[in-house]
C-alpha cells in the first residue's frame, strides 16, 4: 500500500503527485492511463498517453476518489488521474460558515 506523503510521476506526461490520504485504491494510481511510479523511478519508454484519459489535471488542486484516497496535484500535466479505469474527482472546497 502507498503511504501518506509519497510523490509520484506519471509515464507519460509531466504530472507529479504526493498523496495526502492513502487507501488501498492508490495501489492502481494512473496518470493518462499508464499506472504512476516514484519520482526518480525508471519510465517505460514505450508507454502512451490513453485518449481517453487526457483531460488533465490541475496543479494545486487535491483530487479524490469514492473510497476517499486524496492526492495533492505538484506538478499539472495531460493526463487525467484515475484508480484503474475510474477517474478520480476534484475535491470542492468546503463553504465557509456565513459570520453575520
């Protein structure tokens, strides 16, 4: 299992992540639709980016899946972040209590 505070990179394109909750999920963690490895990690030359995993992603923003695996985008990039074949969702930010 991914622990808390790993930094991964995609395949094939330039996206990097650190994952801020763990979950077993994470274990099938994809970028494009090619599975994520370590920063520093050899890359498979022959992977591609998957069309129908190339809608991005956005740096800054924390994206989570329906177990609720959380990982912090570091570095944007093509591909879309997934577990398997299901693609994660952006994480909404919590509305403010109104301070009337």
């Amino acid at each position: 299992m991914i622990k808390n505070g790993t930094r991964l990179q995609s395949q094939v394109c330039g996206t990097q992540v650190i994952v801020v909750r763990t979950a077993d999920s994470l274990d099938d963690l994809r970028a494009g639709g090619v599975p994520m490895v370590p920063i520093g990690a050899a890359i498979s030359g022959d992977a591609t980016l998957d069309p129908a995993f190339s809608d991005g992603n956005v740096m800054g923003k924390r994206y989570v899946d329906e177990i609720g695996a959380e990982v912090l985008v570091t570095k944007s990039g093509a591909g879309t972040l997934s577990v398997g074949t299901i693609a994660l969702s952006l994480k909404e930010a919590k509305p403010l209590p109104a301070s009337d």
